[in-house]
C-alpha cells in the first residue's frame, strides 16, 4: 500500500511541471532502475532504497554515495 502512495504522489508532484520535464525525469527514474536491476542482482529500486532505508547515519550516506556513483560511472 505504501508503495503504491509513494508512486501515486511522485506522479502527482511532477505533473505539475511541463511535459518535457516529466519526460525528462521519467527517463531518468527508468535509467536508475535498470542500473539498479543490473548491476545489484536484479534487485528493483523500492529494494535498493528500502536496504539503505535500513542503514543510519554515515553508513547511510556512504552506501547512497556508492549507489549514485556507480550509476554515474
């Protein structure tokens, strides 16, 4: 159910914001989720943010760190 809220309330915040924008992030929110799916093992992205949910202070920072640079990379 929560799950189902947050996706519902992404959409609703960027629906406010032009079309080409929307696009934009839709595209990168679909290009982090594929990254997520290869390179951790098939893991979506809800279990990917749902594991470093789980982890606290500088180990959250650091492990969210690693995330975003190895997607970037």
């Amino acid at each position: 159910m929560l799950k189902k809220k947050e996706k519902k309330t992404f959409e609703e915040k960027i629906r406010k914001i032009s079309r080409k924008t929307q696009e934009n992030i839709r595209a990168a929110n679909n290009t982090f989720e594929r990254f997520c799916h290869e390179y951790y093992d098939s893991r979506t992205l809800d279990q990917i943010f749902e594991e470093l949910s789980l982890l606290k202070g500088d180990e959250q920072i650091e492990a969210s760190s690693e995330v975003l640079q190895n997607w970037i990379d």
